[in-house]
C-alpha cells in the first residue's frame, strides 16, 4: 500500500523546536539557520543546467554546444555534505517531515519564488511505477505540494518505466536509455500547452532525466520550461 503522508501534521512537526541535524544546535529547526547560510550559499549557476559558474557567465560551455530543452534551471545547494545525509532520511528512510524544510529552503533561493509565481503548472518528476510501491511515496511531489499546492499536478507527467542506475554511464548514453520513459497523460496532452511549466525533483544529477521529462513537455507545446531543485551534483574536481 502506498504511504500518503499527513501534510498537515507533517507541516506542524517541521515547525516544533528541534534539534539542529547538521550542528545539534538546540533549539532549532530540522537545519538551523547558520547551517543553511554556510552549507548552501548563494552560489553563481549555469542558467540552464544550475552547474557552477564563474560570476558574471550565464551559461556553461556544454550548455553553450548542446543547449538542454529549458529555459531556466535553479538548485538551492550543491550534492554535497550535509545534504546526501539529510535527503537520504527523506526519501530513503521516510522521513516526510523534511519536506517542509527542504521547501523553505527552495523557496529562499533565488529566483525560485518568481518562476513559482509565474508558472502556470508545477510537474513532480514522477516515480515509475514500482519505485513509487517500494518506496511508497514520491519525493518531487512531497516538494512541489509545498511549493505550490494549488499549481501541482502529479498526474499529467508520466514515468512509463524504471532504468537501471545510470550514474557510471556516459550522458549520451544516459539520454538514450531515457527515451520513451516519460510521456503526458494521453487524454490531458493538451493541458501543456502554450503554459510555463515548472519541473519540481529533489537531486539532480547529469541532467538526463530532467531533460528528457523537458523534451516530452516541449513536444507537448510548453512555452516555457524550468526546473527547480533542491540539490545539483558538481562535476568532479
């Protein structure tokens, strides 16, 4: 049976005095400020794929060569500690209640709220199918139902199956085992349509799954497509 959180208590738990999981701070919310502030600073991104960039460059080189299917792409933290160890509790541990920090936490990136306010439909990046029993809930939309509650849609965005990982595999290979994956709802294709849509997901990786979602929506008629998440893996150093 899938486990469909209680948002509400949810939400009134993430907002009690805690302890700080990063610092052990006491009291303090699941990640205290000072931990936010030093562990995901505003940082210079690519606008299209929110890889690190020099200040003042729009777009890193790959993006340049191969331009990726969105017109924006915003990541609150880079992939590395703390954050593996806090999104793991969440989506691996069932750990719903870090939904609402985590929530916070996008929404003070910058430029998050304002394609929040002009997007038309919020998309969770969905689970296949047995993902989705195994784990019984989907991370994307635990995200997106607090970022936009009255915008989400977990329904018109489909994963039609699951891939092997894919983390040792070249990005052109990754884009081919991606293809005919996902796919809009057959009978609200149209619901795309002309709108400026946000892609909601927690971790993003090479950028394969996220583009090949965008792709589907771009085919669809989208106007307008970004993708908003929590953490961006860096390339290696």
């Amino acid at each position: 049976m899938l486990h469909r959180p209680v948002t509400g208590l949810s939400a009134l738990l993430a907002r009690l005095p805690s302890q700080c999981a990063v610092c052990r701070a006491w009291p303090s919310r699941p990640v205290c400020d000072a931990c936010v502030a030093r562990f995901a600073p505003p940082a210079s991104r690519c606008a299209t794929c929110a890889l690190p960039v020099p200040a003042g460059v729009a777009r890193c080189g790959e993006c340049l060569r191969h331009p990726p299917p969105l017109d924006a792409c915003l990541a609150a933290c880079s992939y590395v500690w703390p954050w593996p160890e806090c999104i793991a509790a969440f989506k691996f541990r069932g750990e719903v209640g870090w939904a609402h920090p985590f929530a916070t936490l996008l929404r003070s990136t910058p430029w998050v709220e304002p394609a929040l306010d002009q997007s038309d439909l919020v998309l969770p990046m969905p689970l296949a199918p047995g993902r989705l029993r195994e784990r019984g809930f989907n991370q994307a939309l635990e995200l997106a139902r607090r970022l936009a509650p009255a915008k989400t849609d977990a329904t018109l965005l489909l994963r039609t199956r699951d891939t092997a990982a894919q983390h040792d595999l070249p990005r052109a290979e990754r884009l081919r085992n991606l293809r005919g994956v996902f796919a809009l709802e057959p009978l609200r294709a149209d619901a795309v349509k002309g709108r400026r849509i946000v892609l909601v997901d927690d971790v993003m990786t090479s950028g394969a799954s996220v583009f090949a979602a965008a792709e589907v929506l771009r085919a669809g008629g989208a106007a307008h497509i970004a993708v908003i998440v929590l953490a961006r893996t860096d390339p290696p150093q």
